[in-house]
C-alpha cells in the first residue's frame, strides 16, 4: 500500500495569550484536557510517479496515468469529496557517478477529502488498480475542530483555577484574579489500517483525541 506506506497525520495548533514567565507574586498553574470524538472527514493522498529518457516523455506518461487514477477517484468520490492537485515536479535522474543525466522523473500528487468515511479503502484500492504509485498520507480529522478545542479549552482552563486555588491553600494565601493565560491545542487522529492480497483494503478510523492545556497566572494576595 504505498509502495506501499500508510501515515497518519498529526496536526499541531498552538498560541498564547500572555508571556510565558510567571510575573512577581504570582501563582502558577496548569490544567489540562482531552476530548475524544468520532471524526468527521478523511483525507488521502495519492501520487503517481513516471520515468522516462525525456522529460516530455516522462510527463506524458504521467499525464496519462495521473488521468487514469483521477477518473477512477471521482468515481469513487461521486459528491461527497474533493479531489485537488498538491504537488508536482519533473527532475532529472543521474547515472552512478551522477556526471550524466540518463532521464528524467516526473510526479503527480493528488489530494482527495472527503466526509464519507467508508471511502478511504475503496480510494486506495481505486488508485492502486489506476495506475497510482503511492499512498503518501491517511489521515482522519474534524472539518470544524472549533468546538470541541473551545469545550477542552474550557474543561483545561477550569482545572487550572482549581490547582491554583488548591496551590494558594497550602500556602496560606488567596488567589486572586488572572493575570495572564496560556494555552495550547493539539489533535491526534488514530488509524488502524490492514489489507490482503487480492481483497478491500480494510481501514479503521478510530477517534481523534483532541487535548488542550491551559497555564494561568494568578495573583497571589496575603490571607
């Protein structure tokens, strides 16, 4: 499958609020929260890889099995996706003494999203038996990730009041209003993927763990 290789994308957001130092009198704490959820979108990408003695000849090649692997995406796709180039490059190929070029190679990368996600196998299977060279990424995720980051924001950032006012009690002080926060959002889709010759590709989406972690200054005021 991939030459075949199957990898799972994990994407990384993060920003801040406030300076990471803790200012003078203040009391430092850290909560933190994950939410799993069912994901709601996939997305594939396929490459086709053509060699040739010519560049023109490579790309022609490639152009006609590129065709070939998007006619049978669509097909599978039907309304629910998208289908997009994301990349593309013609390079020369060198002898071992990489003095003399001896042709060249040429490779088309596709993008295919879509919502329905018993699709995945079927895309693969779809573009191996087209003419596609490699699956270069599986991944599963959320087409609006918002809320659920917003509701582990809200779940993290509770849990650090809760450690800064537990923080303040064993010091014989009161915590005061919020100084500044910080905090930190990623997501981790799991995939599961198995196959067998000469049957569908089986894929197993999982869940994607959304975690958030938040880091609140407070004021630190005398009992």
């Amino acid at each position: 499958m991939s030459g075949m290789r199957l990898l799972t994308l994990i994407p990384l957001v993060a920003w801040s609020l406030a300076a990471q130092t803790p200012p003078n009198g203040a009391i430092q704490a850290t909560g933190s929260a994950t939410i799993n959820v069912n994901p709601d979108q996939a997305q594939l990408t396929v490459g086709v890889q053509t060699q040739a003695s010519s560049a023109q000849a490579a790309a022609d090649a490639n152009a006609a099995r590129t065709s070939a692997a998007i006619d049978a995406l669509k097909a599978v796709l039907g309304p629910t996706g998208t289908l997009q180039t994301v990349g593309y490059s013609v390079y020369p190929t060198y002898n071992t003494s990489g003095q003399a070029i001896t042709g060249y190679t040429v490779s088309n990368t596709l993008q295919a999203t879509t919502s329905d996600l018993s699709l995945p196998g079927r895309l693969i299977d779809a573009a191996t038996q087209a003419g596609a060279t490699s699956i270069g990424c599986l991944s599963f995720g959320l087409r609006d990730p918002d809320p659920v980051k917003r509701q582990a924001l809200t779940q993290a950032a509770k849990q650090a009041q809760a450690h800064a006012a537990a923080i303040a009690a064993g010091l014989n002080v009161t915590a005061g209003g919020i100084l500044s926060a910080q905090e930190v959002v990623s997501s981790s889709p799991y995939l599961a993927v198995g196959a067998a010759a000469g049957t569908a590709t089986p894929i197993i989406t999982g869940t994607v763990s959304v975690t958030a972690t938040v880091t609140i200054n407070v004021q630190k005021l005398a009992q």
